[in-house]
C-alpha cells in the first residue's frame, strides 16, 4: 500500500520516476487505495486539476450509448471513448459479475504504437529492439501493481497530442488518536486534498485520506521515436590496418563515408575493406540459439537483422566495413567493436569466391561444412532407403547443432558442452525405432553372441549397415560413434578423472588443446561419417537402378 505521504510523493516525483504505476489496488488492515493512470486532451486536460476527484475512473474505456434530448427528441450515438472520447484509461478493466476471473487489457493503441509483445505466461509487454533483445515495457510487480515505462508512454502521448493523469486515492488508519486536519495542495500540475479525522467508524481511533492528481506532459513530438521522428542513426568506428606511425588507421562504418566502385568519397577506405575480429565475438550468438543464428557466412537475428561475414577462419571472423554499418544495429556494432583487431591476412577462399567471383564455393572449415554434409545425408539417406536415418530435433534442441563446433576458448568446459551436443546430434537423435525394425534379424544375431548386453542406438545402426551390405570403412564410422560415446561418459557426462587422460595418450593427444582434442576426434571423423554414408546412400541408389 501507499500510505498518504508515499502518495504525495509518488504526484510529486511524476516523471521523474522510471516506472509509472498504471494501475494498482489494495485493501488490507491498515488502509486502502489505488493508483490509475488516466489519458486527457482538450477541455478535460485544460480542468481535470480543477479539483482533487479522479476524471478517469476503473471501469472506463469501454464501448456503449450515450443518448441525450435534442430539439424534443431524444437521440443516441455509439462511442468508443478511446477513439472519439477526451478521457480514458490506459489499463481497461473488464469484469464477469464473479463468473469468471476479472480481466485488464492494455489499450491497444499502445501496443501496436510500440508493437508491443505480450508475454501471456507472465503477462508482461516487451518491446522488442533492433538488436533482437527485448525491452519490458508494461508489467506487474510482486504486490500487483502494473507498471508502465515512462519514456515509452510520453512518446505514445507525444504522437496522439494526449497528457498522463496519475491519480492516487490513499485512505490510511492510525492505532493513535491524531491531530484533525483538512488542506488543498495545489502546485504546478498536481492537485490534491489530504484530510486527517479522529473517528471509529473504521475500527480504528482515527483515519486519513489522501485524495490528488498529476498532470504530466508529453514529450516534444520530435522524440517520440517513431518515423518520421526517428532517432537519428550513429556508427561505430573500426580498425581498417595501420598507419605509418605503426598506430591503428580507424574509419567509419557510415556507409554514406566510404569508397565505391562509381567514385564517392575516393579519398576514404572502400565499403568493402575487410576489418578482422576475434573468433570469440561469435560465442554471444551460437550461446542464444532462440534468438540468433550463425550460418556459413551469414549472421541472424530473426528476421530482424543479418549481417554477412567470413566466418571460414580457425581463429577470426572478418567482415566488410559497410556491412557493418548497414546491417548492425548500434548496439551491436559497439559489441563488435570490442573484438576488433588488426587485420592480419586476407578473405579465406570460400569467402573470396562467393563475393568477387560470383562462384559456389563449399565452406572448408570443418565446422561449417558438418553442417552442410550432414543435410546432405540426411537427403540422401531418405530419398534412397525411404527412411530418416534421425528423428527431428525436439524444441527444446532445436539449437544444438550450432554447437557443434570447435570450442572457441581452450576451456574443457566448452569442449563438453560441443562434445555433448555432437553426441546428441549424432547418435542420441538415431531414429532407433526405424533401424531395429528393419534390421530385426541382425539384431537377432547380436543378442545371440552377447544376450546380456543391451542394443542401444549405435548398435542398431550397426546391425542395420551390416545387414544391407557396410563394408570395413562403414565398421570403422561405428568406431567413431563410440569414440565420441566414450568422450561424452569420460569427460562431459561425469567428472574428469584418469580415464580420460588415458584415452588421450592412447591417442596422443595428451599435451593438445581442448580445441585440437576436438577437431581431431569429433569434428573430423564426424565428417567423414557424413560423407561416407552419404556415398553409400548414394552408390546403394546407383546400384539398385
């Protein structure tokens, strides 16, 4: 609750408060009251301060008749107050005579003002930035109160020529006996009456109430953020090489400052020099997968925004200059920036075919090109057997595969959660059901030779190759499966003990870096894996012609 001096503070703050309280209520021992904020224009913003009383009351907002005489007859006109009205609420209540719960709608003109999205679990509205984050808007506090962001109201009042009229009701009771009193406060833009009585009719000695408004202003028309008013747009600088002194040359990202191939601004770095990250720029977005995507040569947000980039590099991400100010949201650029180096080599092949020579190129980093390969399979192997050799990927995996990847940092943290995510992708994700049952008989044979070790997944790949003709080097794609099983139980499923420090000197890899243990014995063979089944889908579909 808000007793009656929080009351008078909360008018007296008015904008200067974050938060605005757009609608609370409460009744409990020691007082009652409410907070609700009301829309003006015209007369009624020119007299709501006139006097201490609410203008806009609970329960306003809603559609109906108003009828009225005229000349002798009487006469009725539809209205909804929102559209043709000089007063309404900016939270509509609705109620269902105690049938069914009390509902409070936001009105809608601000939330397609802002294209607000409704969080329905929470109740909660976001706006949702350029950057694909999302900013929160309207929502409810822990006592109840719903609260709205003041900027983001002054701007809706600024494009629709409306003032915000908070208004406060705070009736407090006192265990004491208190000093009678009764005073107006009117000061610029607030009006209220406060008036302190000894009486038992609440049960309590005495009581006070505190009744007011505040008129609040909108912001100047020219910030309200929407077109044509628009914030205008600034870019971030960013290394483009060196300077005769050995010092950074830094330049612009404005794409209106740059070099062309038709002669603007000649004197200035071209659009599509090439500016160099720091690999690790990237781990913000393959750690979001709800929200962002990271391609082969291509970044996404939504369809927000996307940014190409070179991104068939082992340590380094590089992108054009003016890519960077025409595709990145500010807020981004500023985060790029951060991991900006100095150039040190070129474009890789992929990328330098793709751009300058109009050409298909593969990408030859093995991390984009799992991905690739293993689509590839997966067409493959249905197209020839009828069959998905893996299940689709449930929603809460939908990211997963982004992750398989070298680790970025050479932190066997990271290594587990790649090694987890590629034995997710490449074998808990088996279509297991359709492999036993069509490969029954050979698994037959196994639960003879060995009755009591279980089939699992591998297995029945296995059985399946087996029966339909997998030679030696498919054996051998097996073996790999379970090298990566053994990797996930030895370093990712449990704690790191000798076991795996054994299994990587039987490798020789003892002394390498989370990121080479990686490459060597996931990424690698698991491309291979992609492509060989892929040749024998495709050898078995020849053949079967």
């Amino acid at each position: 609750m808000l007793t009656m001096d929080e009351a008078l503070k909360l008018l007296r703050d008015g904008e200067r408060r974050q938060w605005l309280i757009a609608d609370w209520s409460w009744h409990i021992g020691c007082g009652n009251g409410g907070v609700y904020i009301g829309l003006v224009r015209g007369s009624t913003a020119e007299s709501c301060l006139d006097d201490a009383s609410w203008t806009v009351s609970k329960g306003d907002g809603l559609t109906g008749f108003s009828m009225w005489w005229e000349d002798g007859q009487e006469r009725s006109q539809y209205a909804y107050e929102p559209a043709s009205g000089e007063s309404w609420p900016l939270i509509i209540h609705r109620d269902f005579h105690g049938l069914e719960q009390d509902q409070y709608d936001l009105l809608e003109e601000f939330r397609l003002f802002h294209n607000l999205w409704h969080d329905r679990r929470t109740d909660n509205y976001f706006k949702v930035l350029r950057d694909g984050t999302k900013q929160k808007v309207v929502f409810r506090d822990s006592s109840g109160a719903m609260l709205v962001d003041t900027a983001a109201i002054r701007k809706y009042c600024a494009a629709r020529g409306l003032k915000i009229l908070l208004q406060v009701d705070s009736v407090e009771f006192f265990d004491e006996p208190q000093d009678e009193s009764s005073e107006e406060i009117a000061e610029s833009g607030l009006y209220a009456s406060r008036h302190v009585a000894n009486d038992s009719i609440s049960g309590k000695p005495a009581f006070g109430r505190l009744l007011g408004k505040r008129l609040i202003e909108p912001l100047p028309i020219e910030k309200c953020g929407i077109w044509p008013y628009e914030e205008q747009s600034t870019y971030e600088t960013f290394i483009v090489g060196t300077l005769d002194d050995g010092s950074d040359a830094i330049f612009t990202s404005n794409p209106d400052q740059l070099a062309d191939y038709f002669g603007k601004n000649p004197d200035n770095p071209h659009y599509l020099t090439p500016v160099h990250f720091r690999k690790d720029v990237l781990k913000k977005y393959i750690e979001k997968p709800s929200l962002y995507s990271v391609e082969d040569g291509y970044l996404r947000c939504g369809s927000m925004w996307g940014l190409r980039m070179d991104n068939d590099h082992d340590d380094k991400v590089v992108v054009f200059l003016g890519d960077l100010g025409r595709d990145l949201p500010e807020s981004e650029q500023r985060y790029w920036r951060s991991f900006n180096v100095r150039p040190d080599g070129g474009l890789s092949e992929t990328c330098f075919k793709r751009s300058f020579l109009a050409q298909f190129a593969d990408p030859a980093s093995p991390e984009l090109a799992i991905k690739f390969e293993r689509r590839r399979l997966l067409e493959k192997w249905h197209a020839t057997f009828g069959f998905d050799l893996y299940v689709d990927f449930h929603k809460d995996d939908s990211g997963v595969l982004s992750d398989v990847r070298s680790p970025i940092s050479d932190e066997w943290t990271e290594f587990d959660r790649c090694t987890i995510a590629a034995t997710k992708v490449f074998i808990d994700y088996l279509n297991e059901s359709q492999l036993a049952k069509l490969a029954a008989a050979e698994i037959m044979k196994m639960k003879a030779h060995s009755p009591d070790k279980p089939i699992r997944g591998i297995d029945k790949l296995q059985a399946w190759l087996r029966q339909n003709g997998g030679g030696q080097v498919l054996e051998d794609l097996i073996a790999s499966l379970r090298l990566l099983q053994e990797l996930r139980s030895k370093s990712a499923a449990h704690r790191k003990s000798s076991a795996l420090t054994t299994l990587l000197m039987d490798k020789g890899l003892v002394d390498e870096s989370p990121r080479e243990v990686y490459r060597l014995l996931i990424l690698e063979p698991m491309l291979n894996y992609c492509r060989q089944l892929s040749e024998f889908a495709e050898n078995h579909a020849q053949t079967s012609k």
